[in-house]
C-alpha cells in the first residue's frame, strides 16, 4: 500500500519535536514508514488493526526533529488522555526491553511500578499542567529502572490533550549518589564503618536495648607502636598494617557486630545481645589474639599487636554514644599504660577519673573566661658572659581554691581536650605584649630580647589558626619577629614530620625564629633535623642533670652540640642548676642555657628586674 492509498492523511502533533505519532485504537498496532521516490521517509503508517490504518505525513521541516528525537539518549514518548502510548523512540524501548511495535498501543501505566502509578497521573490527562516525577519503570525481564518522568503542558491535537514524555535513566546518578553516601559513612583506606556510622549504630543499638535484658560493649583498639612502624617504613606500609588489622578484627568478632575505623591507628568493635562482660572479654582477647598472629606474605616481617579497653553498658545503664566511646576510650589508655596487647575493663576507678576529667574541663574553661591564667618568665642567658638575652613564657594557672598550678597538672589536659588551642594564642599574644612593654621600659628596639613560647603538636595540626595566632599577636604588639621563638618539642615534630616541615615552613616567612625543644628525648631523623628551619636546638634538662657524674649524659651532650653546630643550629641548655654545669656546658661551646642556678620562672614584674639589671636581681628581691 503507498502513501496515496491510504483512506487518512494527518499533520503530525506539534509536539515532542513535531515528530510523535496517535495511535486510535488499545489493540497492539503494527508500524512502518512509507519512503518517497528518493529513499527517504515522508510518512508513518500506525496499522489498529481490521484494516484500519492512519497515516501522519512528515514534512520536509519535521524530518530533522524526527530524527532529533529518535536519537535522543532519553526516552520520549507520547500518551493519549487515556494513558495509551501513542508513540515511543527508540530509547525508551531500550529502557523497558521491548521493541517498539511492542511499545505503541499498550498502556502507560503498564510500564510502572505499583508504587509509581498514582504519581504519573499528574503528568498525563486533560488539564494535565506538566512537571516532573521519580518513578520505577518496569522491564520486560521484570526488572525495574530508576527513571525521572518530565512533562510539559498538555498540547490539543485533533481535539484531543496530548501528553509529551521525557524519560531519563537515573541509574547512573543513584549509583554516585550510594557511592557518595557509602563514603560519607565509611573509612576509604578500609572501608570499614566510620566514627559517623559507628556513632550512629551504637545510639541505635542502645535504643534497642532499652526493650531487652541484654549487654552491650564497646571496644577501643588502638594499634600498639603504629607510629614506629610508620616513620621506619613510610605510610604505605603503614596502610598496608592497617587493613590487615581491619581485616583480623573483622574475622574475629561475630556476623552481627561492628567493626570501625574511627581515625589513624583506633579501631571500634561494637558488640549487642551480650549475657554478660564475660562474653565482651571473651571477644575482646580473640581480636587480641588475632591481631598478633603472625603475617603470612606479608610486606614486611612485623608483629602487630592491640591495646584494647572495653566499656560495658549493662541492663538500667543510662549511657549515651559519646559517654560510651569515652568510657572505652579511657580503659584503652589504661591498658596502653600497662603495655603492649593489654585487654583493660572500665570500671569505677576509671569512671572517677573521667569525672575529674569533666570537671577539670569546666574550670578550665571558666578560666580561660575569668583570666586565671598567667604567664611566668625565666630568662635565657649567654653561657659565655651570663648575659640575659631573652626569656621564655611558661603558663600556670592560679585556680581560686587549688592555688598555683603548675603547668604538668593541667597541660596534658588541654592538649587532649583541644582547649590548647585557645590557650596557645593567647600564650603567644600575652608573651609578645609582655615583650613590648619591657622595651619600652628599657627605651630599647623589641629585636634586643627575645620571647620564647612553646608551641603544642595540636597548635602545629591547626596550621592556619597557628599562623593566624601568630601573626595577630605580632602585628598588634609590634615586637619584631626575630624576637619571636616558638619551641616545638621533637616528639611533635615527628608525629607528622613532613607536614610539621610544611608548617615550620611557613612559619619562618613570618620572620620567627624556631626551637626544638627536649631534643634527645624523642625520635628524630637527621634527614629531618636538616631539612627543618630551626634556629636553635634545646638540650633536655634530663641530660644537663647528669653532667659531672654521668659520662654517658656528657657524651650526649657534647654529640648534640657538636651535630647541631656542624648544621649551624645554636643550642640552648635546659635545666643548669650549679655552677658546674655552667661549666661543664661553656667548655662543650654551649651558646645558651636557662635554669634555677639564675631564676625559676617568676611573674612578669619580677621578670622586669633582671631584664634591666640583670639575673642575680631576681634572687636579691626574693
């Protein structure tokens, strides 16, 4: 049959690209396209069935849109009042599996899961205003599509509201978007659950418990001596260390509990329905055990052991998420102090120590507010002529009740609790003020005497609000930055060398001079030591104490100061108590030292007397 033949000749709807097609009648209608003399199609023929056929003529204008919307990547389709399909490309007879012979005719809804036919119904119909829906699309094999149904208005045609479809496969998205999600909520190294999911399972797991006469137990592995493992053989195979402990703690605790990742080295094992703590210390020691097996093909020969502390919640406990973590946290400290692979309990002398812990945080805080703290000075002297030639700034804490604390009693405190932080920034600014109000007093340039501070390992993470700190406290005293010494104990320059590297870095564009504090002590590299911008090296007082009687300190002492000079680093003594050690350290060609054989640290206005007259006046006031 041609073209010509056919009983009916229509102009095709004006929309979904001018190219769709109306079928008239629910049975399953056959197509084909009628081609010209020269080849190409200028009609498209829907057969209904019983002879019936209806032809739609293409114009030279609609073949372009035709082919436009054949080759769509979305799927497109038009709809009848009813919900009849009257036309679908190519696309979306792609998404349900069919041909589309198979398409046209049969209806809408067909197409649609259960739950996402009622949403359709806005799009299509008369009087239908258009928009968009998420829906399942139903597939021949019985599958289901995430797909986003678009409408516009529905166009008249023939007297009839045509509704124009675009489909879209969400496929793609809902997979970045349960990607994007597991990764919100897992470790990427391990992809164990994070401490967000952890969290968030154990308010959960406690919530259960409230209806059951069971024990819940958390446990805090933290990983004995991963930072030596790390600095001896660099991160990756400190990666690799990790994951193979995910994966033996993983093996080693039952199908229904959970193992996390909450940050570096610190694993979390949440375990419900327990009888009792026996059955919590009972997986607690085969995580322990299964840590320390041997590694079979390992990347290197090592052993690997756990400190785990275990926190229990028990039937009438009222415990939230965070109380529980901490509780376990504190055990997991405690069994680290015993040594390596310890299984340690939370219990009331624990639980005592915590409350102290809270307590101490609250006064710690309103003393930051009500100005208790206070900045003592001891000066820092040239060992050659006994000169002082600058101070270091020590914080203490008069409490309203406790007296003078002194710095050991509630630094450590604030290191972990993050209030060191603030407490850093005001130390430097107090120092720098302190600093320009003696030059001024002395008619003397700041550049004459220098502020020593010291500088926390949390104060070196926060690399900006450092530098920030510093700069302010520069800038508003107006103390030249030479003057300026920040002391950072080697242990905190090698916890992260290469970012503390970064940070020194920095720091020294400001014009800062920088110090190692405690050296000796600690772990270093030489690589290290080389490559950092440091001024001065300070001997640890533990050291200087066992010259003169120790040869083993002494030997210490003169490598230091011979390696730090070879490197043009000046050293500064901790800790001189006798004029023997004075001695002692001018003969080794120590530059400068500080310690009770000239002053303690004293308040500021005491301070004020050595720095015009010199050390010995201290002791003559007091």
């Amino acid at each position: 049959m041609t073209p010509t033949s056919m009983p009916g000749r229509h102009k095709l709807p004006t929309c979904c690209a001018n190219s769709m097609t109306r079928a008239v009648s629910s049975r399953t209608p056959r197509r084909h396209c009628a081609p010209s003399a020269t080849g190409e199609v200028d009609a498209l023929v829907i057969a209904a069935g019983a002879g019936e056929q209806h032809v739609f003529t293409l114009s030279s204008e609609d073949r372009p849109y035709r082919n436009f919307v054949e080759n769509m990547s979305d799927g497109a389709t038009t709809v009848s009042p009813d919900g009849i399909i009257l036309y679908a490309n190519q696309a979306f007879a792609d998404l349900v599996g069919l041909s589309s012979n198979w398409v046209v005719g049969r209806p809408v809804l067909e197409f649609l899961g259960e739950a996402s036919r009622a949403r359709l119904t806005v799009l299509i119909g008369p009087g239908a205003l258009g928009g968009s829906v998420e829906a399942s699309l139903l597939t021949s094999t019985g599958d289901t599509v995430p797909v986003r149904i678009s409408s516009s208005s529905a166009i008249q045609t023939d007297g009839e509201d045509i509704s124009c479809l675009t489909v879209s496969d969400l496929t793609r998205e809902r997979l970045a978007e349960a990607t994007l999600a597991h990764s919100a909520q897992h470790d990427g190294l391990t992809d164990l659950p994070n401490r967000t999911l952890l969290t968030d399972r154990i308010r959960h797991a406690l919530e259960r418990r409230r209806n059951e006469s069971s024990v819940l137990a958390l446990l805090f592995c933290d990983v004995d001596g991963f930072k030596n493992i790390n600095d001896a053989y660099g991160h990756q195979i400190g990666d690799d260390m990790l994951r193979i402990v995910a994966e033996r703690l993983s093996s080693a605790v039952r199908p229904g509990d959970t193992v996390a990742r909450i940050g570096g080295d610190e694993f979390v094992i949440l375990c419900e329905s327990l009888e009792d703590f026996n059955d919590a210390a009972t997986i607690a020691y085969r995580a322990s055990a299964a840590v320390a097996a041997p590694i079979a093909g390992g990347p290197v020969d090592l052993e690997m052991t756990v400190s785990i502390g275990v926190a229990v919640a028990a039937v009438g406990d009222e415990v939230t998420a965070d109380t529980l973590l901490r509780d376990a946290d504190e055990a997991m400290y405690k069994a680290k102090r015993q040594g390596p692979n310890v299984v340690e309990l939370f219990d009331e002398q624990l639980r005592a120590a915590a409350s102290s812990s809270l307590r101490l945080l609250a006064e710690m805080r309103r003393a930051e507010g009500d100005r208790e703290l206070r900045l003592h000075y001891q000066p820092v002297l040239q060992l050659h002529n006994e000169a002082v030639i600058g101070v270091e700034a020590l914080i203490r804490w008069q409490h309203p009740t406790r007296g003078l604390v002194q710095p050991d009693d509630f630094v450590p405190f604030a290191e972990r609790s993050g209030l060191i932080i603030g407490i850093g920034a005001w130390v430097v600014h107090e120092a720098c003020e302190q600093a320009a109000i003696w030059a001024t007093e002395r008619h003397l340039p700041t550049s004459q005497l220098t502020i020593s501070v010291n500088v926390s390992g949390r104060q070196l993470a926060r690399r900006a609000g450092l530098l920030r700190a510093v700069s302010l406290a520069l800038d508003e005293s107006g103390v030249e930055p030479t003057s300026l010494v920040l002391e950072v104990t080697e242990s905190a320059l090698m916890d992260d060398a290469e970012a503390a590297l970064r940070v020194l870095t920095e720091l020294k564009t400001l014009g800062v001079q920088i110090a190692i504090d405690d050296f000796g002590t600690g772990y270093s590299s030489l690589v290290y030591l080389k490559r950092f911008p440091v001024d001065l090296i300070k001997i640890d007082r533990s050291f200087v104490a066992g010259l003169g009687r120790d040869h083993e300190d002494a030997a210490i002492v003169r490598s230091v100061i011979d390696l730090v000079h070879a490197l043009g680093i000046a050293t500064v003594a901790e800790g001189i108590e006798t004029r023997r050690h004075l001695a002692m350290l001018q003969d080794l060609g120590c530059a400068y030292g500080q310690g009770y054989l000239w002053s303690p640290p004293v308040p500021a206005d005491q301070a004020a007397l050595w720095t015009r007259e010199g050390p010995h006046a201290v002791s003559t006031a007091q």
